[in-house]
C-alpha cells in the first residue's frame, strides 16, 4: 500500500502547479480548470472500423457513471 501512495505522490507533484490537484481513487485527476478521466474498454472492430454502437454505449456508459459520482452534471 505504501508504495502505491508513494507513486501517487510522486505523480502529483511532477505534475504540480500553483493550483490544487485532486486524484481519486479512480483515476480521475481534477484541478481548477482540467479534469482528466482515463477509461479503458474494449470495443469491436478491424483495423479501419470500429463498431460504433459499442463506442456509443461504452461512452454512453462513462457519461453516466461521472453524472452518478457528482462529477459533471
């Protein structure tokens, strides 16, 4: 545990600025006027095609799961 919280630390203050940095538990980096979410998931396709209602859903997804956690409205 203690080496995860030191590699958080470490990541905060490389990227730190004058303003605040607030990093979830789920990835999510929130500061004063930028807010960085990292997802993955996996969507059908090739190399030229992805399968647009599964991007629409997985997204769709994501959209809602902020919307329950406060984080947009």
């Amino acid at each position: 545990m203690a080496s995860v919280l030191s590699k958080v630390a470490r990541s905060v203050v490389a990227n730190h600025s004058d303003e605040f940095t607030i990093l979830t538990k789920d990835g999510l980096r929130l500061t004063r006027d930028k807010m960085t979410v990292q997802r993955d998931y996996r969507v059908d396709g090739n190399k030229r095609v992805l399968n647009q209602p599964q991007v629409r859903q997985s997204l769709q997804r994501i959209f809602g799961e902020l919307q329950n956690a406060g984080v947009i409205t």
